[in-house]
C-alpha cells in the first residue's frame, strides 16, 4: 500500500477550519459538521429501546441500512471531489488502494483507529477499531451487550467494499454487507468489522 494516512489526515484536520455560518465544514465534495458523538449514541441506542424486544433484529438492520445508505452516498461525494483528486489519487495505484484512502478519512472525521486487517479484493474486507465511540458510549449507559453494537462502523464497512466492487453508483449499495463478530461493547478487546458479499 503506497496511501501515507497522515497526509490524508492532515489535509481533514486542515481544511476542517473552514466553517460556515451554520457550522457546516465544506469538504471533500461533502458537508460535515462537529455532532456529539454522545447525541448520535443515544439516538440511535434509544431508537433501539424503543423499537422493543421483540423488534431487536429490525432496529438493528434499519440502524445498520442507514449507515451503510450515508456512507456510500457520502464517500462517493468524497472520491469525486478537488480534494480527493489532488491529495489521495496520486497515492493511488490499484483499486485496493481506495480502501485506505477511505479509511484515512473516516479516521480523520474522527469515526475511531480504524484499520485494515484484511482484504481479499472483491470478496472481503477486515477492518479493526480499538476505540469505536459506539462501543464506548453503550459501555457508558449500559450492562455489557450480548452483540455487536457498533451500528456506524458495521454500515460503512459494508459501504467502503460497495464503492470498490459494486454496481457503479447508485446502483451498488448493499452489494457487501458487514457483520461485527468482535465488539468491546460485549467484552472483547477491540471491534472486529468483516464485509462481505451479501447473499442473495
Ligand atoms: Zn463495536
């Protein structure tokens, strides 16, 4: 891999100062904004909550769809964009290589330490996360779960597979789908993402 993070990073860090009136951050072809990751956790953990019981695989998957929906439209804005053009593509020798190039990104929007433990091009993808706020703000409210819990990440995973090796855009989410087999929200030292092609 020949993707120097840092420089990717930095560039985030940089042109992050640039706010407009509302907040917005203009960048990488997207609009972002500073979100407390706390608000983001207790939507998301209440809508879970809410949903009931019963409903714990459907509220999972919508949280886990949504995610997935965003971080394809949005890194597709990313890798189309002056910044991505000028900064990550002259780093970029094979379609592998975007991944890091994504992950350089998401770690420098602050999403965690995410790093790519494995990838078999069009087949899987591995990626770890020591410090995953979702984990730490489940942690933070309540008893160690029983499953993954890291909704965000697992959607994105899956979405960073769908931009490489999908139909092109906007026909390839869902192509890949992501699953969370190692969670610190359920005792284990770090959170494990693992996308692969969906079945069916
Ligand atoms: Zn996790």
């Amino acid at each position: 891999m020949t993707i120097d993070g840092n420089k990717i990073i930095h560039a985030v860090m940089e042109g992050s100062r640039i706010r407009e009136a509302k907040g917005i951050i203009p960048l990488f072809g997207v609009y972002l904004s500073i979100f407390s990751t706390q608000y983001y956790n207790r939507l998301s953990f209440d809508f879970e909550i809410k949903m009931g019981k019963s409903r714990t695989a459907e509220s999972e998957s919508l949280l886990i769809q949504a995610a997935q929906e965003c971080g394809y439209a949005t890194f597709h804005g990313i890798r189309n964009s002056w910044e991505w053009e000028k900064i990550v593509q002259p780093m970029i020798e094979n379609k592998e290589d975007q991944i890091e190039g994504f992950i350089a990104v998401a770690v420098a929007f602050g999403w965690g330490d995410l790093e790519v433990k494995k990838l078999v091009p069009d087949e899987k993808l591995v990626i770890r996360v020591g410090d995953s706020y979702e984990a730490s703000g489940y942690l933070d409210r309540y008893d160690p779960a029983g499953s993954g819990k890291c909704y965000m990440l697992r959607g994105v995973a899956g979405a960073f597979m769908d931009l490489i090796y999908g139909e092109d855009y906007p026909d390839g989410c869902f192509a890949f789908t992501a699953e969370e087999p190692f969670c610190r929200a359920k005792g284990d030292v770090y959170c494990e993402f693992i996308a692969r092609k969906s079945s069916g």
